[in-house]
C-alpha cells in the first residue's frame, strides 16, 4: 500500500490553486467584471502553471 507522499501533496496544491484562479477569471468574465483584474488574474494563472509544471517535474526527477 502506498503512502500518500509530499511531492503527491504539493503537485495537487499547485493544481488547485491553478484551477482556483482559473475559476475566479472565468467568473469574473462571465458576469462582466473589471477587465484590469481579469489581466491581474491570467497573470497569475500563468505564474501558477509554470510553478505547478517545475513542482511537477521536481517531483518526477526526485521520484527515481
């Protein structure tokens, strides 16, 4: 049986926190918001994804 591990924990934050602010955007669209924070949002989806891809691949190369 395996244990449920860090790098397990860590990728699945990193996940939701992406689809948090995915969310929160696509919200924010949809009834019409504040274009500035719509930007402020995709930015920091982008930022989010590239953290989420470098956890990913830690992960991975550590998992050898």
């Amino acid at each position: 049986m395996h244990s449920i591990g860090w790098g397990n924990i860590l990728v699945a934050v990193a996940l939701g926190a992406v689809l948090f602010v995915l969310l929160a955007g696509i919200a924010n669209m949809a009834r019409g918001g504040n274009s500035n924070l719509s930007q402020t949002l995709m930015r920091w989806r982008v930022g989010l994804q590239f953290l989420a891809i470098l956890i990913i691949m830690g992960v991975l190369f550590f998992r050898r």
